[in-house]
C-alpha cells in the first residue's frame, strides 16, 4: 500500500486526489476512485459527482464542506446529499459496508444510479423570481405612495400645518424604518420562504404569536385592497362619473374595481408585476407634473380656488406652517391616524419573500429604499402644497377685493387681491387646503395627470395587497394551526398560486369597500398594521436578548434597543389612535394566542421563545446550586425505571400523579447492547416523548446504552439530572417471574436497590395484582420471557412502542387505574420504621391531586400484636441453610401480610415501609421472598417505600 502524501493548503483537483488515493491490491481496486468511481469493501462501487472532495488520508470516507449537507428540502429535480455519518467515519468500512461519500438518499430507497422509466420526472418549468428593485423596492413604493398620498396628505397639511404634518410623517416614517430594520434582520437570519410576514414572525417567536399575527395581517392587507379601491372610486365619482348618488356610485365602482383587480392576481405574478410596473411609471410621470404645476404661475382660474404659486410662497408657508385643527377629526393623533396607512407598505416586498430570487439581499435593500424615496417624495410634497395653496377659497372668479372692502378682508388671499371673506365667515368654501381633497389636481400643470396618478398609487396599492394578503395567509393554513382554514392553502400552477385566498380576501374586500367611507376605513386597519408592526419589533428584540448561537442574521445595521422602543411605540400608538380598536386588536390576538398554546401544535421552528426558555431554565438551574438544600424544599423526585415508557402506563401514570407541577420525573430505559446507530436509537427515540406528551405526562426521559442491566442502571443512577435538579427516590416494579428467572437476574435486580441505596437515593417498588407491563397478557399467544429483568421491562416480538404514538394509532392507548377518580375510598400506609418520612410524604402530595383530593388516609404503626401463621413461608425457608437468622424478619412479613389483607383489602392504595435486607448477609432470593410474602395477594396496588433516613418531615423545622 503506497503512502498518500498530505494535501497542500491550496486548492487540488479532483483528478489529482484520485490519482493520488488508490488502494491496489491483487484483484483490482478495493477502496477509493477509479476514474469517477468510489469502490469500497463489497466489491460494489458508486459514482461520485463532488468536485470539492476533500480526502485526508486511508480508507476515509471523508468530504469536504457543502452547502448541499445544510439544506433541509430538495432543490427542483435532485435529490438532497448527505454527509456520511459519525458511525460510517469511524467503523471498519469491511465490517460495516458504509455508502460511499455523497450517497444521496432517493424517495424510491434504490441506490444511486439505479433508475427506470418510472422514475422519469416531467420537466417543470422554472417559477418566476424577482429582484430587489421590481420585486421589493417598486411594490414597497407602490404601496406607500396609495390613496392617503393624493386625497388626504393636502388636507392633513391643512389640518396639522406644515411642522406637524413633518412630525406625523417622520414619526411614521420612524416607525416603520425601525420596522424595516428588524424585519432586514430577521430575514437575513436564515431562508425566508413564502409567508411574508407570517413567516418571519411565526418562525421567530414561535407558532402562539406567530399564527395571531398571520391572520391578523392578512385580514388588515384585505382590508387595505377595500381602503385603496374607495380611494379610487371616490377620485371616479368626483371627476363627474355619476350613477345613482355619491355614496353608491362608491360602492359599484369601488366593487367592479375589485373584480378587475382580482381577474389581473389570476391571471399569474407575471400580470401582476407588469401592472405593477406601468403603475410606477404613472406615478412619477404625476410626480413630475406636480412639480412644474407649482412652478407655472397661476391662472385666475386656479388663484379663485386658492392656488398662487411661489409668489408668495414666504406667507403663505408662514400661514400653513401652523396647525388650524376642524372638524371632530382635528386633532394630532386624528391626522395620524388617518396619514398612518399610507406609511404601511414596508411589508408589501416581504409579502411575497416566495417569489423573490435572493430574500435574504432583495428584503433588506428594497424595502429600506423604498422607505427613504417615499419619505422623502411625502416631506417635499406636504411643503410644496402647503407654501402656494391658502387654506380657503370659494372659486368665484368675481371675489376680487375691492378698494372699498380691503379693511374687512379676511384671509392671506387679500394680499393676492382676491377676498374670500363671505365663504370663510359662513364656513361655505369649497376650495383650499382645508376644503378640497383634490388640491394636487389643482396645482398640477395638467390635472388629468394627477387622476391618472391617483388612480396608478390605488389601484397599485390595492393590487399589492389583494396580492400579500392570500400569500401570508395560504402560509398560515399550511401550517394547520387552526382548524377548518386549511381549505384556503391549496396553490395552483407554477407558482403556488393561492387561488381560494385570492377569493377570500376578494370577499372580505368587498364588504368593507361597502362602507365606501375613506375616513372610517384607514382608521380600522391602523391598529392591525401596528400590532404587526409591534410583534416584529419585538421579534427582533426578543431573537437578541437569548444569545442564541442560532441568530445571526448577515444585516447588522439594527439594534435591539431600537428594536424595543420601535414595538412599545407602536403598541402606545395604538392605544392613542383608537383605544377601543387597540384593545379589540389585542384581545385578537390573546385569544388566538390562547387557542394555539391550548392545542399546542407539533412544530418546531427553533424560535426565540424556545431559546428564551432554554436561557431561563439554564439561569434558574446554576442559581440553584449556591442554594443548600433544606427540609423545607425537599421534593421527591423520581427516577423511574420505566423501560420504554409506553411498556409500563400504569407506573408512569402514578408516579406522574403525585410529581405533576410539583417535581422532578424522569422515565429511565436501559438498552443492552453495544454502541451502534440502532441501540442508539432505540435509546434516545422521541417517539418515548412523543407518547409522554400525548399521555400529558410532565417527564423528561432518559435512554442509556449498557453491557448489562445493572451497569445501565448505575449510569442512570449517577447521571440523570442536572444540578440540584436531578433524582432523589428511584422507583421501580416489583420482579413477578424472580421464581422462574436465573439466580443471576435475581441478584442483578436486589444489586439495583443496594446500589440506589449506596448512592443515597430512596427506593419505591410498586406492585399491582394485574402486572406493570400492558402488554404482559399477551404473553398467552406468543413466547415465554426469556430470563430478561421484566421488573424494568418486557416486549413481546409483537409489541412496537413507537407505534403507540403514530396516529392513528393501531390500538388505543390503554387506561390505568391511576387514570380514574378514587372516590372516598382509603390510602393505607403501614409506617414500619422510621425511615425519614417518605412513606409518609408520598400518600400526603397523593392527597392533594384533585383525583385523590376524597380518599381519607389512614396511618398504621404498630402492628406487633397481631396473630400470624407460618405455613405460607416455610416452603420457602429450606433452601437456606442459616434460615434460623432470618426467622424474626420472615415472620414478619408474614405478620404484615395477614394485616393487609384484613385492613386493607378495599383501599384505593397501600404504602408499606419496605424492608432493607444487608448486603452480602441477606440472600437475594430470600429477600425477594420477603418482598413476595409481603405484598402477595392484594387487590389494591401496593407501593414498598423505604426513604434514605434522612429527614424529609417538617415537624420541628424552623
């Protein structure tokens, strides 16, 4: 065999590896590439398609880094690669027959190269993919630039002035930057799929908030598709286009809008993005035309309606700088309230993270450009309007001002020559500011411009959002955390479309745009935008406090304080717009929240909340440990030798009765065995858990591999647990076959008690007449045990645990006992030696589950007097030779038993204090006698406890 020399630090190829790493033997190549083959100990041999192959010396199987190994789905038409396993690296490739590097696992289980015409999959055809600009950045823009811009940013300016109208904008505008930056955050944290927001936040701070955020903003989008299509049917209506009267030509325009709207979503993203395209290009074209609008000097047309251009643009600014608050609508956080919608499409780019090309750089740069165009286009047009526009004007070309009336004139208008007094005296005007939603048409250079501008920014703002509102919902109902919605998540062709969402949200549309009342409609949505807003905040706040090793997210120009005061912000907002719509909002989202957390669903997104928890937990664990442990504070907590714990319902259950909410449990499982992956798995299966939680069980488990029992058992003994959180009593079943079974299992299972007793622990042997084991009936049809310990478990061939919690399930899960109200039956504890008080403890925190709350317990000491017969126990004597030492206990136990059957043959349960047999002086099958003899024959289960003698009664505790 040649020595293969070490590998330079600069790149190789891959044609000079395999040249390099060959092994040649007589019958040809056994291990390594020949020309693009990997041969390995079978003889057989595997194609290798990785380039980047790294190999680092004889016989390795080896690769170098891919990104392939950290995918978690196939990309379209491959299959997914694998690194080789820990097992396969280490093992004797001849012994084990490990696959070859790369061995890519196929659905149909055949080993790579292999194929049939079955196989053969139909070409699909590429999804269409966005960049940041067409994807992100414009439908940002588009959905900012909406209704709120042309028909209410005037009037707002009106209102609030000038200097308010830039703190509304810049407050908003504050708010969702921040909001930006969280939401670039998180979703440079990892792969953003669809969902939009849904899935950023569901897959950050879990399924509870997640989910209520999920249907709450694709409700608010939905009904932002209503607020937009008003917007335009309004700007319809009052060009001229009238059919019954105001308000229901609203409501059909605003409905045949709609309808439009939805046709375009059908018809695919590739329609929609080209509309959304000609839209952007309609709305600059208006921009521009406002801008050399204001620039044109004005006609007498225009200055009748208020509008003087920049020749006085020094007053006039200086006037509507200042706020002049009308109406019941005057206030600052009404003109928030009412601007605030207009600031709300940051997400619209997220909304549609499915269909973009690159997420992860297109979410980031599109969505925080968008944010400082819009800003910006909003500051420039509140300052313009508000400089060359009075407030007030009645549009009567004869309001000249007269020399005989130029004392009383009234208004900024006089300065101009025009005198508006009459209209503003009597509150008539009908132009200004303050009096016409259409003032950008007015100042333009051509106003058919601005209708087409206006009708761009709704009708894109209101696609947009007929758009984001399926996809984050058809997220949501793939998800199945609440029930019935599923029926909207099916997609369709290429692209996934969610058609049943798209009619969805076409219905909820429709019926707020029957509101057809703009004023009414912003309002609604602004605290849905915000609770949003909030959550995602708070995601990226709550994702930085955790220092999960998990949260890195590549954009780093965030802050988690930031991210804080951008979520309490939002919620005080909220609360300062509507109070009862904030408090309508968040009572949503509790009550979702509560319905999640009540059915918990199996999902694990690795969120902030699990490590947050994990965080908490680590912090309460090492705070425990400079706390010295105290009479008071003392807890039983178990250590359970429950094999696989479906086995054994009836032990699990009981000891989950007096241990829920109160202390420690874990259900313990030997495998014997040496390491391989299928001990291993059997050992550490989280189908154990699975059933655990489904039985609503609060146990951790612990699964170990060991030679033998006893030392399996020693490792759960000295190793369960963390800190002063970690076992104190093990509880085990009694051993029904130690008649039948080897001396050899016999000593193993007294060895256990001896070495939980040398380690301090108390011990608890539960028997039941019935047996432990669920599955011990089968024993009739199928083999008997063969000599295994069954006092820790026994599985027949036929039984498969994990089958227990598939669902369906092939057989119910079995009831116990345990399981069932005991009624005002009676807890008998036979108190025999003073062993601290556990066999007191245990019937005590019994008594205070609620199924247990009407037993009465009673307490038997001294039981010396009774008569007692011998006869039962002398059969079992003659097979020790120094039996005579051990008549006083034996008799005993014959006495106790006689009492148990007079006293307490209907109790619900009886706790003995279990005899302690001396090691290496008690035999162990004489003490399994003395075990048999005391608890034979009882109908109810019977619990041997002997605590560890130290003191665990608060009689004298101070």
């Amino acid at each position: 065999m040649e020595e293969v020399p070490a590998a330079p630090n600069e790149g190789i190829s891959l044609s000079a590896l395999r040249s390099q790493f060959s092994v040649n033997g007589e019958e040809g190549p056994k291990y390594g590439f020949e020309g693009s083959r990997y041969h390995y100990g079978d003889g057989t041999s595997v194609a290798s398609q990785n380039s980047s192959q790294i190999l680092t010396g004889y016989d390795t199987l080896d690769v170098g880094p891919n990104y392939d190994f950290y995918a978690n789905t196939n990309a379209l038409g491959r299959v997914r690669r694998s690194r080789p396993s820990l097992f396969q690296l280490h093992s004797n490739i001849e012994e084990d027959s490990c696959p070859p590097p790369l061995y890519e696992e196929t659905n149909t289980g055949r080993a790579p190269g292999d194929s049939s015409e079955d196989d053969v999959e139909e070409p699909q055809s590429e999804p269409t993919r966005f960049g940041w600009v067409k994807g992100v950045m414009i439908r940002c823009m588009l959905n900012i630039w909406g209704v709120i811009l042309y028909l209410r940013l005037p009037w707002i300016t009106a209102q609030a002035g000038i200097g308010l109208t830039w703190v509304i904008i810049l407050l908003s505008s504050c708010i969702t930057g921040i909001t930006g930056l969280s939401t670039s955050a998180i979703a440079t944290n990892g792969r953003v799929k669809g969902g939009g927001t849904y899935f950023l936040i569901s897959r950050s701070l879990g399924p509870e908030l997640g989910g209520s955020i999920g249907l709450i903003f694709a409700f608010a989008n939905a009904v932002a598709v209503a607020m937009h299509t008003v917007g335009f049917a309004e700007t319809v209506q009052e060009s001229g286009a009238s059919i019954v009267d105001p308000i229901n030509d609203i409501r059909i325009i605003g409905v045949i809008t709609v309808t439009c709207l939805l046709a375009i979503s059908l018809a695919g993203m590739e329609w929609e993005a080209k509309a959304q395209v000609l839209f952007f290009i309609v709305i600059l074209v208006s921009f521009a035309n406002y801008i050399v609008g204001t620039i044109i000097p004005a006609t007498p047309q225009k200055q009748a309606k208020g509008f003087f251009s920049y020749q006085g643009q020094t007053d006039i600014f200086a006037e509507n700088f200042v706020p002049s608050w009308r109406g019941p609508e005057g206030n600052f956080f009404g003109m928030f309230s009412i601007f605030f919608p207009s600031a709300t499409g940051i997400l619209a780019g997220a909304n549609i993270s499915g269909d973009l090309k690159d997420p992860t750089v297109a979410i980031p740069r599109g969505t925080l450009m968008a944010i400082f165009w819009t800003t910006l286009s909003y500051l420039i047009i509140a300052a313009t309007i508000g400089a060359c526009l009075v407030r007030d004007a009645s549009g009567i070309m004869n309001d000249t001002l007269a020399m005989s009336s130029a004392d009383s004139c009234q208004g900024l208008a006089c300065q101009y020559g025009w005198d508006f007094t009459d209209c503003i005296t009597n509150r008539t005007c009908t132009y200004g500011l303050s009096n016409q939603y259409q003032s950008m048409s007015l100042v333009s250079g051509f106003a058919p411009l601005i209708t087409a501008g206006i009708f761009g920014a709704t009708l894109s703002s209101a696609l947009a959002c007929l758009v984001s509102a399926p996809k984050v919902f058809q997220c949501l109902c793939k998800d199945n955390l609440y029930p019935v919605i599923g029926f909207f998540g099916k997609g369709n062709g290429k692209n996934d479309e969610p058609i049943r969402g798209y009619v969805l949200a076409y219905i909820i549309a429709v019926c707020f745009v029957l509101i057809a009342e703009l004023n009414t409609i912003a309002p609604i949505i602004s605290n849905f935008f915000l609770c949003s807003y909030a959550l995602i905040n708070f995601s990226c706040f709550h994702a930085s406090i955790t220092n999960s090793p998990g949260w890195r997210p590549s954009f780093r120009f965030y802050s988690k304080w930031m991210s804080l005061l951008g979520a309490v912000v939002s919620v005080i907002i909220m609360f300062l717009l509507t109070w009862w719509a904030a408090l309508i909002a968040i009572g949503i989202v509790i009550f979702l929240l509560g319905y999640v957390l009540y059915k918990r669903p199996s999902v694990n997104w690795g969120s902030s909340v699990q490590a947050g928890s994990y965080n908490m937990a680590l912090s309460y664990c090492v705070s425990l440990n400079q706390v010295d442990d105290h009479i008071k504070n003392y807890r039983p907590q178990c250590l359970v030798l429950t094999g696989p714990p479906s086995c054994r319902p009836a032990l699990v259950d009981f000891v989950g009765t007096f241990t829920k909410n109160l202390s420690l449990m874990i259900c313990g499982n030997v495998v014997t065995g040496g390491p391989s992956p299928a001990t291993l798995d059997t050992a550490s299966s989280n189908s154990h858990v699975t059933w655990l939680n489904k039985r609503q069980i609060k146990s951790f488990y612990h699964g170990v591999v060991a030679n033998d029992l006893r030392t399996g058992v020693k490792m759960l003994l000295q190793g369960a647990g963390l800190g002063r959180i970690r076992p104190n009593v093990l509880l085990t079943g009694f051993k029904r076959d130690w008649r039948k079974d080897k001396p050899s299992c016999i000593d193993n299972y007294i060895g256990i008690l001896h070495d939980a007793f040398d380690l301090q622990y108390g011990v608890c042997v539960l028997r039941m007449r019935e047996g432990l084991d669920v599955f011990r009936q089968a024993q009739t049809h199928g083999e008997e045990p063969n000599n295994q310990e069954d006092f820790i478990y026994f599985v027949l061939v036929i039984v498969d645990p994990d089958a227990m919690v598939t669902e369906p399930q092939p057989q119910p899960q079995p009831s116990t006992v345990f399981q069932s109200q005991q009624g005002k039956k009676t807890i008998d504890v036979y108190w025999l030696f003073d062993d601290g008080g556990l066999t007191l403890l245990l019937p005590y925190l019994l008594t205070r589950k609620k199924r247990w709350a009407r037993c009465k317990v009673r307490v038997f000491v001294d039981v010396e007097h009774l008569v007692m017969t011998v006869s039962l126990f002398s059969d079992r004597l003659v097979t020790f030779p120094s039996k005579c030492v051990f008549v006083h206990q034996t008799l005993r136990q014959i006495r106790l038993n006689e009492v148990l059957q007079d006293y307490s043959r209907d109790a619900a349960i009886i706790f003995v204090t279990m005899p302690v047999g001396r090691r290496g002086q008690c035999p162990s099958a004489l003490y399994m006698a003395w075990l048999e003899t005391l608890s034979r024959d009882l109908r109810p289960p019977v619990l041997l406890v002997r605590g560890n003698q130290e003191n665990v009664l608060t009689f004298y505790c101070q």
